[in-house]
C-alpha cells in the first residue's frame, strides 16, 4: 500500500510506468551513480578508441623486459577507483545548481525579488 502523494511524476525506464518521483526514490528505485551512462555516439567512438590504445599499450608493456603490464593495469586500477567520488561530487553539485536556478525561478514568479533594473 502506498502512502506517498505528491504531484510530480517520473517515467521509470524500467518499469514503462510512470510514478511519483517521491516514491521512486522511497522505494530505492532512483540511483544515478548505476544508471547513468553517456549515450552519444562521439562518446562512444572516443571510448572505443581510447579502449583500443589502452590494449595496445599494455601488449607493448608485456613485451618488456621485466614485463610491465601488470604494474600499469594496477597503476590504472588505483586511478580508475576515484571516478565514482568524482561523478557523485559531480552530481551533488549539478543538483545544488539545478536546486538554486530553481529558488532563483520560484522567487521571481512569486514577486519575492523586488526586481530593481540595473542603472545605466
């Protein structure tokens, strides 16, 4: 039984539903950190060939004597595991400046401002 009522709606990809973003979040169905995913094609070609690069290098590493293939795949591990701190610092703030045009939309529709024209 749900509870939860609220006016916004949110088309959950999912489901094909559409539901209340509120609830969405409630029930642990919104996370963007698993969700998100670059979906242009130029992303996808640049990955792709960076993919390409980054194979080729370490078959050029293994080749080495001592081989350092091994040494550079951990090297990239370790970079590799910050990207999740740098996407959530990424969201929080794009969700605090989406949050603040907002306010910023809401007081002047609702006269908070007084709008006071800039003197030329």
């Amino acid at each position: 039984m749900t509870f939860i009522k609220c006016q916004s709606l949110y088309f959950n990809k999912r489901s094909s539903s559409i539901k209340c973003i509120l609830l969405e979040l409630y029930e642990g169905n919104i996370f963007p950190a698993e969700q998100y995913s670059p979906r242009s094609e130029e992303y996808r070609k640049i990955h792709q060939r960076n993919y390409h690069h980054y194979d080729n290098f370490i078959v050029t590493l293994s080749k080495l004597e001592p081989p350092l293939d091994i040494q550079f795949i951990k090297i990239m591990d370790d970079q590799l595991d910050v990207i999740p701190y740098e996407f959530s610092e990424m969201f929080t703030d794009g969700f605090r400046l989406g949050a603040r045009i907002m306010i910023d939309i809401f007081q002047g529709d609702l006269g908070i401002r007084d709008y006071k024209p800039s003197a030329k």
